[in-house]
C-alpha cells in the first residue's frame, strides 16, 4: 500500500511517499481501506520527534480516518467487510489501510461524506471526553474554548452550544472572529481586546477548553468563575507556568487535563460509545457540523502539514487517500 512516513524529526519536508505491507488485524481489531484521513496537531508533534507513538502503534503518522472495513480481525462482532466507518487510530492514518480496535471505530452518521466523517474521531473524542465527561459542561453554564476556528475549537463550540452552554471562543483574526460567531460563539479577537477583562466583565465562566498552556494558564484561572473548571489538553506556548494556588484554593477551583492517544483500550472504547449514543445523533441532525479548511492528495501531506502550521487554517485539514 501507499503511506507516508516520517524519514527523520523535522519539518513538513520529512514526510515522504512510500510503500509499506497492508496492516494484519489481531483479536478484535479491524483493517479500514481508508479515503480520507484527517490531519492533526499531534501528527505534526510526532513528525518532529515530540510525540512518540505508543508502544506497539504504528510508527505512521494519522490519528483519524474515514472508509470501509477492509477486513475483521478474530473476535470482532458488530462490523462486516464493506462497511462505512469511521475511527480513531492509534496511528497509521496516513495510507491506504489502517488497523484498529473495532470499539474505536463508529459508523459514518447518516448524511455525512466519507471526507465529513474523516475529520470527526480525533476532534470528536477528544471534545466529548474533555468538555462533557471531564469537564462537566452543563446547560446555563458560561464556557471558553481558545483558538475557536481550530478543528478541536469548531466542534467544541458546537458541543457546549448543543449542552445549551453560553459560548466564548478566542481567535487571531477577524475572519477567524466571524466563524466562531457564525457557530453560536461570542467572539474574542486576542489581538485587540484582553480576554480575561471581557469574561470577568461577564461574571467569569464555569469552564475553559485551554490548548494555549504557558502564560494563559495564569491568566484562565483568572477568567474563571468560582468553583470554576479549567482542562488543558495542549500547550503551543510550552507545558511550563507559573500560578497563584491561593486562588484555585480560596475560589474552589479545578485544574485538570489529559491527552487521548495514551489512554487504554478501554477508555477509548467508552468515549466511543458516549459518542454514538450521544453525539452521533446530533450531527445527524445537523445541530453539530464539519468545518472543513482545505484537501490535500495523500502524496502533498508535506504541504497539508505547512498548511497547518502556518496558523492560517479554519477547521479541519484531510488528505485524500483513496
């Protein structure tokens, strides 16, 4: 099969087209013909030696992939050979077939495009597990996500406004600006107004989807609203800051966070099913959509990673693989 792999850490440059043998799958796993793959930050991370593959993953780039299943490993129930689905993997998205536990993956939702439902597993899982089962969201709740025009920022905005949450999202520009607003976010631009004055102004929110880290960490917990929640779960300005603990104690806040590809089999696979029962049939519905940037061929997935990188993008980057 065609893949793309990482031929040393580095920049977009060191990703090139190769030949590698259709993955196998093992006891309850299934092998996707991919047709698209969804393309991330953590790929990114890994391609430059930041974020190590967990042990026995495959070393390709790709967290998140659309197509049918190709082939099911023993033990497998609930698939068959041809079906349309979805998936998070745990690696290897960037080819022609990928495996997977067959409790990661989920059926395409009615109504969606393969190249749709490509974009959802990684932005999907991650959102629902950290703003709905980590972070608590509830209806009549003021929430904050940072970098609204992202993949992770679009769905997250969808998914507090459909748990009936007052919304507030971040961006760099006014375009940027415009989408979030245009998904039932109130707007801030942080490049003209402070965002920890307007919330404040606001009476605080209850909680903050942080991707920022470094010197927004002191300044969420500032924005945070009493007994207020704050869940990071990446830090493009470095993992380190320097905090007032006399506040998280004296206003009874939280502080928590997590990242999905190193959790267990079974973690995933309950995030999995909280997702179908929960948010499958609000994207059926239309209530929550695909924001989509641009599409790549797989063989320019140098050009789909520059593409993310410069900053520029508004929602989700694929690469066509099929």
């Amino acid at each position: 099969m065609r893949a793309i792999e990482i031929t040393a850490p580095g920049g977009p440059e060191v990703l090139r087209l190769c030949r590698r043998p259709v993955p196998v799958p093992g006891c309850g796993e299934i092998v996707i013909k991919l047709a698209y793959a969804g393309v991330n930050r953590p790929d990114a991370l890994q391609r430059a030696g930041a974020y190590a593959p967990p042990p026995g993953a495959s070393l390709l780039p790709g967290l998140e992939g659309a197509g049918h299943v190709a082939e099911v490993g023993p033990g497998v129930t609930g698939w068959g050979v041809g079906d349309d689905v979805c998936a998070l993997l745990p690696g290897g998205g960037y080819a022609e077939y990928a495996v997977c536990s067959a409790a990661h993956a989920l059926p395409v939702p009615a109504g969606l495009s393969l190249r749709d439902a490509a974009c959802l597993p990684e932005t999907a899982f991650t959102v629902w597990s950290n703003v709905v089962m980590r972070g608590g969201l509830r209806a009549g709740e003021r929430f904050l996500v940072h970098g609204g025009s992202s993949g992770i920022g679009t769905m997250a905005i969808q998914v507090a406004r459909a748990q009936g949450a007052r919304v507030f999202a971040t961006a760099g520009t006014a375009e940027k600006c415009a989408v979030c607003e245009g998904l039932g976010a109130t707007a801030i631009n942080h490049r003209d107004a402070d965002f920890v004055a307007v919330l404040r102004g606001e009476g605080g929110v209850n909680l903050i989807l942080d991707m920022v880290g470094g010197s927004y960490m002191d300044r969420n917990i500032k924005a945070l609203a009493d007994e207020g929640r704050l869940v990071s779960i990446a830090f493009l300005q470095g993992p380190k800051a320097e905090i007032n603990f006399a506040q998280v104690m004296m206003r009874r806040l939280t502080l928590t966070g997590s990242t999905l590809r190193p959790q267990n089999e079974a973690a995933k696979a309950e995030i999995a099913r909280a997702l179908r029962t929960q948010l499958w049939p609000q994207i059926e519905a239309g209530v929550v959509k695909v924001v989509h940037d641009s599409e790549f061929a797989l063989a320019d997935a140098a050009l789909a990673h520059a593409r993310m990188e410069s900053g520029a993008h508004i929602g989700k980057i694929v690469l066509k693989v099929g």
